[in-house]
C-alpha cells in the first residue's frame, strides 16, 4: 500500500499529514464509512471534535480514502456498554494481509494493510494499493 501524503505516527493514535500532526483519538471522531465496490474505493470519514482542547485551527473533516481496494475485514463492535466509543480511534497502523484484528506492526512494509481499531473493539482493515487523506470534504 502507498500511503500517498499520510503515514501513522508511532504513538498509533496520530497521522501525520503534510507535517500536521492529526489525533484522531482526541480530537477527531470516526463518522462514517463509504464502500463502493464496483469502484473498488472505501472512504473513512472523520470530523473535527468540539472540545475546548482541539486547535481551532484543525482540519474540521478529512476522509482517508483507499483506492484499488482488493480486500476490506470488519469486525463488529464488543459490547453497546457505551456507543460513543464507536466514535474514538483507539490506534492505526499496519498489520498483515489475513483474518487478524487485534493490533498493529510497528513497521511499514509494502504488502502491509491499514487497520483501525476502535475503542469499542470494531476494527477496520483495508488492503489497497492506494490511500490519500482528503481534508474538508463535506
């Protein structure tokens, strides 16, 4: 996969983006993902959160949008305990090209998937050859 103008930082919360560090766990919230398979193109949609200590000057909406998408997984939340957790990006890294779900590789290897891993234990992993960050979107 080339990561085109973002790359996960190594506290696996934070991409940086054209040298902008972006914490998608304080300060951004998973909205929406947007699948089109005969395009073969997933889009992850975050927006800016509303609290005191986000920089006014953040991006307020971005989507990672992977292109050439040969394989998407998904894995269902934990529990419903607490719904908001669906929103907060508990890490991002890379991981390898099977069924695991649980966690992240240090190393960026060229055959390695993207994986979003929530609080509420969804993950999402995507294997493309391509993924872009498009800020303000909508």
């Amino acid at each position: 996969m080339l990561l085109t103008n973002f790359k996960p930082e190594d506290d696996y919360i934070s991409i940086n983006y054209n040298c902008k560090i972006l914490d998608l766990h304080n300060d951004y919230e998973f909205v929406s993902i947007v699948q089109n398979d005969d395009d073969r193109v997933i889009l992850l949609n975050f927006n800016k959160r509303n609290d005191d200590w986000v920089a006014e000057d953040s991006i307020e909406n971005f989507s990672l949008k992977f292109t050439a998408v040969r394989q998407s997984w998904f894995r269902e939340r934990d529990n419903d305990a607490f719904p908001e957790d669906a929103k907060v990006l508990s890490m991002i890294g890379f991981s390898t090209d099977d069924d695991y779900m649980d966690g992240v590789i240090a190393k960026t290897i060229e055959d390695m998937v993207l994986i979003l891993i929530f609080e509420n234990g969804c993950a999402i992993k995507v294997a493309s050859q391509f993924a872009e960050l498009i800020e303000n979107v909508y």
